[in-house]
C-alpha cells in the first residue's frame, strides 16, 4: 500500500506540475493558428515561367484541399499511420519507443505529426525530459485548437526537407522540377521518405540511403494498402531523375530576376524575401530562350574563332585509384560551372585522342573534330604551360551533332535586348556571358563607346537640315585642326579606300567615316550634338567635336535601344520597362505598371518625315550594306539597323528593328582592347542579332509604312518638300580638290580635343510655295 500510495504521490505531482506550471507558460498558438510562410520572391515571364527565386528557404504554400491524396496517404504511413485516431499522442507507439530508449538512452522517437508541428513551431530538438514535457502539453494545447487537416496542412507546408526546401510542394520543385499533382507514386515515396532525416535521406545527395528509405515508404503503401502489388513493384522498379544541381528555373533570365528583385527590394526591403511577393515581367520566354543562346552560341563561336588558351589549372594525378578519385572531385568542385561548358580532368591525352573524368563523373573520349580547338595544346610543339596532358583541367561541351568536344569559357563580354518598339515593354534581356561567372549587367551598366551604330543620328539631324538620300558628299581624305600633338586631325574610313562623290544613302550603307565627318561638318556641331538629346542619350558623354561622327561618345545597349525604337515607332520617345505587376502570395495585385501612354503628338520627338527617310536609308544598310547579312537570313522586308564597331575593333555592335521589335548586341571585352584586326559588328554582334530575330519575328507580320505629308522624291529618294529645289542640299563638299591620301593611319579619336565649328552652309532656300 505505501509503494502504491508512493506512487499515486509522484502522478499527482506530475499532474500538478503539467496543469499549474507547464500548461499556464505555454506559448500562444499564434504562428499555427495564424500561420504565415516564409515564401520567397519570385519572378516570372509575362507567360508564367519562373526564371528567379530570392529568399533563405524554397517554399510554396498549398492547401490541404490541394495535396494530392497520394502524397498524404505516403506521408502518413510512414511518419504517422494513425494520426486521424489519436488525440494527438499515441500511446501504443510512444510506449514502445519508451521501452527501446529505457535500454539505452533516447535512440527511438514515437512523435507524432501533431508533436512533431509543435516541436518545429514552438521548441527545440534537445531531448530532454522537460522539452518532451512541454511538445505533450503544446500538442495538446494545439489539438483543441485547430483539426486535423489543419495540423496535416501545416505539417505537410513547414517541414524542412533539405537543400533550403521546406514543404513537399517546393521539395517537389527542387528534386524532380514538378509540382505535387506530377509526382509519380515511386517520386511521392521518395519526398516522404525525407522528414526524418533531410541530410540522411537527400535523394540529390545520397541517392542510396534515399532509395533505400523510399522503398521503405513503399512498403508501408502496400501493406496499408494503400496502392497495388502491381503499383508497388513497378514503383520499385522505376528509375528516377532527380535534379543534383539545387534550384533551377525553366529559362535562363538571371539578369532579368536581379533587375526585378533590386525594383522590388528599393521598395518592402527584407521583407521582400519572405512574404510571398510574386514578380510578373514583360519577359517573354520563348525571345529570352532565344536571345540566351544566341548570345552563348555566337560569343563561343567568336571564342573559338581566336584559338585554345589552354588548359585552366594542373593537378597531379594519385596513383591509388581512390585517391585519384578523391584528387579528381576536390579539383572540379573548385570550378564554377557554366551552362553546357563542364570540367573535366584529362585522364590520357595524344593528338588522336584525350580522355577526360567530368565533374559529373561520367568519363569521356574526344576525338575526329572534337580535338580541333585544342590541336596546337596536343602538338609535340606544345608549350609545357599550355600543354593539354593527364591531370590538366579542361572544359569539354557537346556540339550541335551532340558530340564531345574540347571547349573553353569565353573572356569576351556580350549583351542583348530587346524592347517593344511601341510599348516599350522588354521582351528579353541577356546582361551577359554567363550570370554565374560575372553579375555586371552589360545591357544596364556597361558604358561603351556605339562606334558607327552613332551615325543614324548623325545623319538624322542633316535629314532635318535639308539633305536627304540622295544628297552627294565628297569621299575623299580630309585633314582638320584638333589632332594629337598639334598634328592635322585624319579621320580615315575602316577599309582605306575612297570612292569620291557618293550618296548619303550608300554613305550609311558602307559604314564611310570621312563623308560622315563631312555630314556632320555640314550640319553644324552645336545642332546635331542636341538632335542626339532627342533619342535619349546623354548629351555630357558625347564629344562635342567632329568624332562625334563616328560615335566616340558612351552609351549602354539599353539606351541603344531605346534611342532606335524612335525610328522603329514612327518618331516617339518611349521609357523601357520590365515589370508588369506586383503581386502578393494570394495572387492580389500591389502594383500594376501602368498602360504605356499612347504614341501621340505630345509624345513625339522626331518629324515624322525625318523618321520616313532614316528608314528607308537604313533599310539600305541591311539590303545592301554592312547589316545585309540580316535580311538575307532572315528574309523579311521590313528589317532595318546599323553596325557599329569602334576604333581597333575594341567593341561591335549591332542594333536595329522589325516587325514592332527593336533589338541590340554587343560584344567586347570588359578592359577594351581589340576583338580582332578581322572582326567587326557585322562579325559579331549582327550573327546574334540574326538568330534571335529569326524567333522573335517568326509569328509577327511585317511593318509597312507609307509616306507621310511633306516629303516627295528627287532622283528616286524623298526628300522634305520645302528643300526639293534647293541646290544647297545636292551636294556637300563637292568643289574641295581631294587632297593626297594619307599615309598614317586613323587617328586616335580618344584624344582629339573639342574642334571649334566651321561657319554654317548656305541657309536652304525659301520653301516651295
């Protein structure tokens, strides 16, 4: 009687102390009953492709309603099959997990869902009696308060599962790259496998615990029956793909997603990175896929045009197989991926043959064509420095045949983007090489010299002085004061060659620097330095002297862009933007961008007579001139641009429009020096250029203009009506005698100081009555 008197004491102390010490120091239930995720900001395509994620934790709420049932179903069997009978602990398992951890310590849990949603909420995992004592009370506590699919929700939403997943729904995305409703019965098995030990259990790292612990979760689902003996052993058997590389979207537009996230972050701060905020851009996936790899492509292309750099580091290769192997994945680890172009370590090496280990672990044997760009690296006569041999770490991709091939990561710098010429509206954005390897914007932030691609604008502020296509002007040599060391200033035109009198028309179209400078003279300085304002440039970073011609001033592609859409929209000023609405994690709109303004009068910066004529001489350029190449390969009428490339070929540009789009490529290296004595924009920007018009116009209808009031033809070009019987305008410098050629080379454009103007030409005659 004493020891049961004893031990009716020690309950009712227990009790005494759960009802009167523990139950009233609880904490509130607020953070499940008044649940709020963390969720992450996230950016999309205007057509609902995720390409950006910013925040600590992956994470998408879904209703309980939402969950397939399968999911619920594998969760439960294997964390909790009884968890619609208990109260919230059961008794039958927890005491046998008391008698397994009475043996040896605490090696056995018996928490339930319940416990385990209070546990995660409220405290932490040391297991000692006094937080085993408040999980109970807390799940009681939380028992009364909520029901069971609320418990199940909230479970199902908040529990961790590795590599910064939280929830089966965002689980779902990291492994596999599907959402819940996709899952095959074999990948839910494998998702629910994860609670008890994410780190243990990660399928992405330790595919064979993970397997094994997922065909343990398929054994409960058949033994509940809760899925077929066909379903299990098929299950079983089914092989899965689950994604090793973390977080990845479905297009590659990192640059867009840190212009959206820098926009939203200006605006709520931290707290941008957990409530959910959703980012809807005016991206369009299909011309961001293809500006991305035209932009790969053809900055490769230019890459391997210029010969093999060598191989990227040495290690020394182990004789013991492990420790190679050790020595092999030490070293890859260390290299940062870029898209398509792997690391590798070379294994065996010959002029026939090379043998690489990938970081994938997948070994490899290049040969044939696949050896071409590391040829001079395998020769005899190979530098030891250079020379690709066992333990050299190279870079191998597969071509468009899919075959292995010896590669390497560009160092040349590359941007595009496109805009809606009307609206304004991006349409893709490519900032640069490879986000990963350099976070600099190119398209935003990068100030460089437009080269030619300046001189529409030139020729544009002559249009409104009168002159028009086929006004002539002299191509001839030409010396002027403000050169280097009190030396004549002689611009001098890319090819050296001069082929007297000819049209503004073929001007423009060849790209002529010596006749552009004449243009300029022409037109007056202080004129045409303010027409370019009008475009949008910013007038203090162009020179306000004649190598304003032949763009020695600094733009960014973007500002590029913007100032072509003036052509391409029929004279208007428009404001690039990227984001189209903000929402919250509800789908409610915060902020809606407003409707772009529509092209009308008060809008206009440009006559639309002016704009009618700079089309159709820039249409020249891509019929005839430097930019032909784009409407041979494309095969449309309507597409119309410049090239530009700068003094030694130090950047090449090309920017154009068609089909309502206005687009721009660059391509030169972040410390300038030349690209190549054999490249120009034509090389190098217009190839990327090409390839991402051929998709983006591929479903949008050419863009036919008529002439506008004002303008009629002289000779077979318009010409603004007032200037068509005015002598002034045929022709510019056509009484100089052409001076001797020079015999030195361009002069250097960065040092020439500021040219005082010439007096003006003749005043154009009265307008015809």
């Amino acid at each position: 009687m004493v020891a049961g008197g004893g031990a009716l004491a020690v309950l009712l102390v227990l009790l005494a102390y759960l009802f009167f010490y523990i139950r009233p120091n609880l904490p509130a239930l607020d953070a499940v009953t008044d649940y709020k995720p963390k969720i992450p900001l996230r950016i999309y395509t205007a057509d609902n492709v995720l390409i950006g994620e910013f925040g600590e934790e992956h994470r998408d709420f879904v209703p309980i309603k939402q969950i397939p049932d399968m999911m619920k179903k594998a969760v439960l069997a294997i964390e909790d099959a009884r968890f619609y009978e208990h109260g919230g602990i059961d008794w039958i398992r927890a005491l046998g997990a008391a008698r397994a951890n009475l043996r040896g310590g605490f090696r056995q849990g018996g928490s339930t869902i319940s416990m385990q949603v209070a546990r995660n909420f409220f405290l932490t995992k040391e297991k000692v009696i006094s937080r085993k004592l408040n999980e109970v009370m807390l799940t009681y506590k939380m028992e009364d308060a909520l029901s069971k699919d609320q418990i199940l929700e909230l479970y199902m939403n908040q529990i961790y599962l590795g590599q910064r997943s939280f929830g089966f729904a965002a689980a779902a995305q990291v492994y596999f790259g599907k959402s819940l409703d996709e899952l095959s019965i074999a990948e839910t098995a494998m998702l629910a496998g994860l609670p008890q030990n994410p780190s243990r259990h990660n399928p992405a790292a330790n595919p064979k615990r993970a397997r094994a612990r997922q065909h343990l979760v398929l054994k409960r689902l058949y033994e509940l029956e809760y899925i077929s003996e066909a379903q299990y052993q098929q299950a079983l058997k089914e092989p899965l793909r689950v994604n090793n590389k973390g977080q990845e979207f479905d297009s590659h537009g990192e640059y867009v997603a840190e212009l959206a996230r820098q926009a939203v972050f200006a605006e709520y701060k931290e707290a941008a990175y957990s409530l959910g905020i959703n980012v809807y851009t005016t991206i369009l996936k299909a011309d961001q896929d293809a500006a991305y790899e035209s932009v790969r492509r053809n900055v490769i292309a230019y890459d391997q045009r210029h010969g093999y750099r060598g191989p990227e580091a040495y290690i020394t290769l182990p004789e013991d197989a492990e420790e190679r192997e050790d020595a092999i994945d030490e070293a890859l680890s260390k290299r940062m991926s870029s898209d398509g172009l792997i690391a590798a370590v070379v294994l065996e090496a010959s002029p026939t043959a090379v043998k690489v280990e990938t970081a994938d672990g997948e070994d490899v044997t290049i040969t044939g064509d696949g050896l071409k760009l590391g040829a001079t690296a395998l020769s005899a006569k190979a530098k030891d420095a250079s020379r690709i041999k066992p333990g050299a770490i190279i870079r191998v991709m597969r071509n468009d045949k899919k075959q292995w091939t010896i590669s390497q990561v560009p160092k040349v710098a590359a941007a595009f983007v496109s805009i809606d010429s009307t609206t304004g509206a991006y349409h893709a954005l490519v900032g640069g090489f490879d986000y990963k390897l350099q976070k600099f914007n190119h398209v935003t932030q990068a100030w460089r010299q437009p080269g030619s691609a300046i001189k529409p604008f030139i020729y544009s502020a002559a249009v409104e002085k009168g002159y028009y296509g086929g006004t002539l002007v002299l191509d001839e040599a030409i010396e002027m004061p403000g050169g280097a060391n009190g030396e004549p200033w002689k611009p001098n035109n890319d090819d050296f060659v001069f082929d007297g009198p000819i049209t503004l028309r073929r001007s423009l179209a060849a790209s002529k620097n010596v006749p552009s400078v004449r243009i300029l003279r022409a037109t007056g300085l202080e004129e045409t330095h303010g027409h370019l304002g009008k475009f949008g440039f910013d007038l203090p970073k162009h020179p306000k002297n004649y190598t304003m011609a032949l763009g020695t001033g600094a733009v960014t592609p973007l500002q590029m862009a913007g100032a072509y859409a003036v052509f391409a929209n029929g004279g208007y000023r428009i404001e690039p933007y990227l984001i189209a609405r903000i929402t919250d994690s509800k789908g409610k709109v915060l902020k809606q961008a407003k409707a772009p303004p529509a092209l009308d009068e008060d809008r206009r910066v440009l006559n639309a007579r002016n704009v009618y004529i700079m089309d159709s001489l820039l249409h020249e350029v891509t019929r005839s001139g430097t930019g032909a190449a784009s409407t041979q390969r494309i095969g449309r009428s309507d597409i119309a641009g410049k090239t530009g490339t700068t003094s030694d070929a130090m950047d090449g540009w090309f920017a154009g429009y068609g089909g309502g789009i206005v687009a721009v490529a660059w391509m030169g290296y972040d410390e300038p020096k030349s690209l190549g004595g054999r490249e120009f924009g034509a090389t190098l920007a217009l190839p990327i250029w090409i390839d991402y018009m051929k998709v983006a116009l591929n479903k949008r209808p050419a863009v036919e203009r008529s002439a506008p009031e004002g303008v009629v033809q002289l000779d077979g070009e318009w010409i603004y009506e007032e200037y068509a019987n005015d002598p002034t305008v045929r022709g510019i410098d056509l009484e100089e005698a052409p001076p001797a050629a020079p015999e030195d080379g361009p002069a250097t454009l960065e040092t020439m100081p500021e040219v005082p103007a010439p007096p003006p030409p003749p005043q154009p005659a009265q307008p015809l009555q």
